[in-house]
C-alpha cells in the first residue's frame, strides 16, 4: 500500500484525510505496529483504488 501511495504521489496525511482516519493511524498501518481492522483497512484502501480479495486456502 505504501507503494501505491507513492506512486500515486499522495502523502500519508493527505491519503488521512480522504480516508477519514488520523494520520498517524496510517502511519501506523503503514509499519506494522498495528493490526488494522478490515473496516479500516477498506477506508484506506479506497481512495488508493485498491481492493480487498479473500481466498480461501
């Protein structure tokens, strides 16, 4: 995600306010200090154009 972020040229603040979450949330998500729900990982991934794929294993 944070590759896309990039490329998409869009900063870990700016990608907090589109998604409604705190910065620092983000920043968070981003390094692996936290497990993210997947409510909240839907709202960051949205305004990547990103989507969610399960399979089964």
């Amino acid at each position: 995600m944070i590759e896309r972020r990039t490329a998409m040229d869009i900063s870990q603040r700016t990608l907090a306010e589109r998604c409604g979450l705190p910065q620092s949330s983000i920043a968070r998500i981003e390094s692996f200090k936290t497990t993210a729900k997947i409510d909240t990982l839907l709202k960051f991934m949205q305004p990547l154009e990103l989507k969610l794929q399960v399979a089964a294993l």
